[in-house]
C-alpha cells in the first residue's frame, strides 16, 4: 500500500476472515518530521495497529527505515 490509512482498516478486515499474511511497503513522505502530515488520533491509531500485525515491513529508503 502507498499510504497506510485507510487501507489499513480494510487489510485488517480482509486478513482476519481470510486468515493471510500481511506485508506493508510504506511510500508515504507524510511520515518525515519535515512533512508534519502524521497527525491525529485515528491516523495513528490505524497506522500503529497495521504495522503491529504486519508479518514484514519493507521501507523504500534506508532514510525512513531509520524513522
């Protein structure tokens, strides 16, 4: 997925009745301090919870790995 939320809340529905894995690619440059795009609640509450249940995390930059 390009950005986490809020495809996030449809992958966590599709993996429970589907019971698969889940991997993410994050691509989204909203979540570098210089951005200032990562705000509110449910954002990162869905953010939080999709990267907990992710089986791999695969980061396009060594950059935002590092965040």
């Amino acid at each position: 997925m390009n950005v986490i939320f809020p495809a996030s809340v449809v992958l966590s529905l599709y993996k429970k009745v589907f019971r698969v894995k889940r991997t993410v690619v994050e691509h989204w440059s909203g979540y570098l301090p210089d951005d200032g795009s990562y705000k509110g609640s449910a954002l990162k509450h869905f953010t939080k919870k999709c990267i907990s249940g992710a089986s791999k995390i695969w980061h396009v930059s060594h950059f935002k790995k590092q965040l």
